[in-house]
C-alpha cells in the first residue's frame, strides 16, 4: 500500500506515533556528504526494509534488517481502498482454520497482512539444549487480505464479499454485495495505544489542557511579531536603520 | 525567565509549589474541572521571584527524577497550526522557550541514557516538539508575511533566487544585506563567479545528467519488474488498478511476455 493512499484510507496508525518518528527511527545511513560548501548533498542508506509482524521502530525490527545486510525483495500487490480494520470480523479461506471466523487484532499494512485473534497459530520451539527440549510459544500467523480472508457480514453472519460505496451523505461505506447491508468499520479501528476513545485520554503532567489550547488570545494587529513582542516588554526601538541594498 | 512562564500556566493549580508544567503537547480529551480557572489566569502572570540555586538550574537540563527509571513516559500529541494560530504573540513567544527548554532536555536526557546504557523512554517525544516548533514557527511567518505584505507588498522574508553555480548546476542563492549598492562593491563584483564554463565543466555536466537519467531509467525498469512479478504471482490481478498504480508501464505489452506468464499451464479453448 502507498503513502498516498494510507494517509486517504480509513486506517487510523494504532502505535499514536508521529510519522517523523517512524521514519526517524527505521532510517539507516551509511554514509552522507558533509553539509558543507562544495558538497552535493548526497546520502547512502537503506532504501528497502523487510517488513514483518515486527513494527518497524522496535528492535526486532532492526535486528531482520541489520545494516549492511540484504533480503529478497517481497513483492506487495497494490490495494486500492485498505477494507479490513481492527476489530472487524473475518471468515478464514484457507489453511487449518478454514472457515472458522475471528477479530482483526492487528493490521499490518506493508504486506497487506493481517493478525487474527486465535487464527492460525503456529507454534516455535526455542530455548532447546542438550537435555532440556525447550519451550513452545504459540502465536498467531498474519494472514493475506486480498487472498485469505473475507468480512463477514453482520446481518446473517456469513462470510460476504463486499464493496465500497457511497451513502446519500456522501460517506464512504462497506456493503455487502449479498445482502446489502452496511458493513460498519468498528470503532476499535480508532482505539490507539495511548487511548481507547480520545475523550477517555488522561491527561498527563506535560499536557497543556483542552480548554487552554481551544482558547482564543489572538487579537489581529498592525505589527509583526517582533514588533508585538518588544511592545509587550516594554522594548523601544528609535533609532533609524541605515539603508541597505539587498542582493 | 522560563520558570515565570511555566508559572503563568499553572497559576490556579499551584500557589505555592511550581509545578513543572509545560505546554509540549496537547491531549484531546475533556478538560478537568481545575483548569476551568486556569484559563482566565493566562494573563495573570506571575513575577518571578525566587531565583533558583545553581544546581537546580542546572538540573532543569534533566528530566524529573521521578522519570528516570521509567519505561514509559507518555505524552499527547504535538501542536497543530489552526491550534497556534488562534494564541497571541505573546504565548507564542512563551511556547516557544518552553518547547526549547524541552527540546534541551530531551536530547541531555537522550545523551545521558546512552552515556549509561539505559533505555531513553519514548524518543518520540522529540519529534514531537520538533514539530511543534516548526509549526509555531511556520504561524509565526504567516503573520509577519501578511504584516510585510500588507504594508510594503513584498513578503519580507530574505531574498532569494535560482541560478546557476560554477558547476553549472541550479541552486538557490540567498541574498545578503549590504551597505553599498551592488555597483560601488568591488569586493563583491570580483568575489561573484557569474555563469559557468570550461570544458571540464561541460564534460561533468555530461556525466552528472547521465547519472539522473539512469537514476529515471533504473526506477522505470523497476516499476515495469515489479508489474510484471504481480501479474506472474497473481494472474487474474486487476488490470485497472495497475494501469493506475503504473501509469508508466505498458501492461497490455507486459502481459504477453514470457516473465509475466505464471508457472501454470494456460486455458486453450476448444
């Protein structure tokens, strides 16, 4: 999916961390110019990540990409409008859970994947030596959106296919094309890890207070700001500049 | 100076102790009932009056104590432009010096963490006062250029144009302010290197433009590979979606080679 279309779909970032961050905290440069005279500004750094169900600020990520290493290329087919969203319920396609149904927990747009709530676990052995066999860990596969799952409709609770359309109000709607029915993106679409509604936000002690940012103290003025700041601080300027020629 | 403006914020809340309260960032939730009086007592203003031993000063470079074995310290979200424009000069110039005095102590905490193999929790933050900062400046240069234009119709900001330097390659020359008028100074008239030339010019412009073309050539032949890897992967892809997505790439071409065919036998009718 593109940066076009991820910032127009209906997929709201679950981690709450700004865009600058993520790309901040994933970037890995090997060399720069320096930002001097004489240099053409010029950068060698990764250009392309293996994502995985590893978000890409953390460390795990870092470690499947370490610097200086190179994956194959993943092919990721396009997707026009991004249709599944957490919390949705989805009927499985294939695999050992075929059919059964569950809740998008996790959304994994870089590889149109998917993590289902107790869909698809497989199972990894680690910690094995000698003579302890370790231990299992079992957690949940992602599975492809555009090849294996699809929503479930909420009128008879059968897996539909579905598209999307437009209300008379001019909203964009999923509809089942079985029955018609609106199938609603859920409102756990819009929890975040630091809120689950933003009005249950708690604030906290570096938070400036709603009623203080929504607060009106801008009065229009003839004056710039520096102008306005020395008049505020009792600052009084009476000497006339000497003319000068820009160029 | 800046204690002063945290104290302005927090004049209801705290009487006596000043709080360290500054306005990083911004949360979407309702307000809770004490900062009802904290908004007429913006303007109030306190003095400040008892200066702080020096060490404490120089703490204000640390995060609270209370912070430093933290996993998680969280905050809201950074300042947007239409939440900056509605506040006056003033609190944007306080703002200004609490996101600084913030920024600072952010990266002296940054630093000090990795100095002590510790984990700096939530780095995010510093992008979020970063932000915040660019916002405030970019309100800060709408009014100052709609002042400017409004008075002398130009904009006000430092002059600048396009032109070429002496490796023949466009970039933008920022203006400075002189004394004399641009004919009387000599010293600038010899320093300027005006236009470009000279074989050894000309002969890396050759290969400078070779370089961008192959950069261009490069990124086309990837799109056209990677149309052509979906269309193997995935032999009923929809065609409208790639022509949309690939608007560069012949797909009805692409569809007839070999690379595009997917490892399976095709229908033949009949």
């Amino acid at each position: 999916m593109r940066i076009t279309q991820y910032l127009t779909s209906k997929l709201k970032n679950f981690s709450n961390l700004p865009k600058e961050y993520i790309e901040r905290s994933k970037k890995q440069v090997y060399w720069k110019t320096p930002t001097e005279r004489g240099y053409l500004p010029s950068t060698v750094e990764r250009k392309r990540y293996r994502y995985t169900t590893n978000r890409s600020w953390t460390g795990q990520f870092r470690q499947q990409n370490m610097p200086g290493t190179m994956r194959r290329k993943v092919f990721v087919e396009p997707v026009e409008d991004w249709s599944f969203f957490r919390g949705d319920r989805i009927e499985v396609l294939v695999g050992k859970d075929k059919g059964k149904q569950g809740i998008v927990t996790q959304v994994i747009p870089e590889r149109n994947w998917v993590i289902v709530e107790g869909i698809n676990w497989h199972y990894r052995r680690v910690g094995a030596e000698n003579e302890f066999p370790g231990i299992i860990i079992k957690s949940e596969a992602p599975l492809h959106v555009t090849k294996d799952i699809r929503l479930v409709d909420p009128s008879d609770l059968q897996g539909t296919e579905f598209e999307w359309r437009f209300t008379e109000e001019g909203e964009k709607v999923r509809v089942s094309t079985r029955s018609g029915r609106i199938i609603p993106i859920p409102e756990t679409n819009n929890q975040t890890h630091d809120y689950k509604t933003p009005n249950a936000y708690i604030e906290r002690e570096k938070d400036t207070p709603a009623a203080v940012v929504g607060e009106i103290t801008f009065q229009p003025k003839l004056s710039t700001f520096e102008m306005d700041i020395m008049e505020e601080m009792g600052i009084k300027e009476e000497r006339t500049p000497a003319k000068s020629y820009w160029y | 100076m800046s204690s002063t403006l945290i104290k302005c914020f927090n004049v209801a809340k705290t009487v006596s102790v000043v709080a360290f309260k500054s306005l990083l960032t911004t949360p979407r939730s309702q307000l809770p009932a004490w900062s009802q009086a904290a908004v007429g007592s913006l303007q109030k203003c306190g003095v400040h009056t008892t200066a702080p031993v020096r060490h404490e000063r120089l703490m204000e470079f640390f995060d609270d104590p209370k912070h430093w074995s933290e996993n998680e310290v969280k905050v809201g979200r950074a300042w947007r432009p239409d939440e900056l424009r509605i506040k006056s000069n003033k609190e944007l110039h306080q703002l200004w010096y609490i996101l600084l005095k913030e920024r600072n102590m952010l990266l002296t905490m940054e630093h000090e963490c990795d100095d002590k193999m510790e984990i700096f929790p939530n780095p995010e933050r510093i992008d979020k006062v970063k932000i915040s900062m660019e916002n405030l400046e970019t309100v800060v240069r709408e009014r100052n250029r709609a002042y400017h234009l409004l008075e002398t119709g130009e904009t006000g900001e430092r002059p600048q144009k396009q032109m070429h330097n002496a490796f023949g390659l466009r970039c933008t020359y920022k203006s400075c302010e002189h004394v004399l008028p641009p004919f009387m100074n000599t010293k600038w008239i010899k320093s300027r290197n005006l236009g470009y030339g000279g074989r050894a010019v000309h002969k890396f412009l050759l290969k400078y433009r070779e370089k961008l073309y192959n950069v261009k050539r490069k990124a086309k032949n990837r799109s056209r590979n990677e149309v052509m890897m979906i269309l193997r992967r995935n032999p009923h892809f929809d065609i409208e979606l790639l022509k949309r997505k690939y608007s560069d790439v012949d797909i009805e071409k692409l569809r007839r080679t070999d690379k595009a065919r997917g490892h399976f036998v095709p229908k033949v009718d009949g």
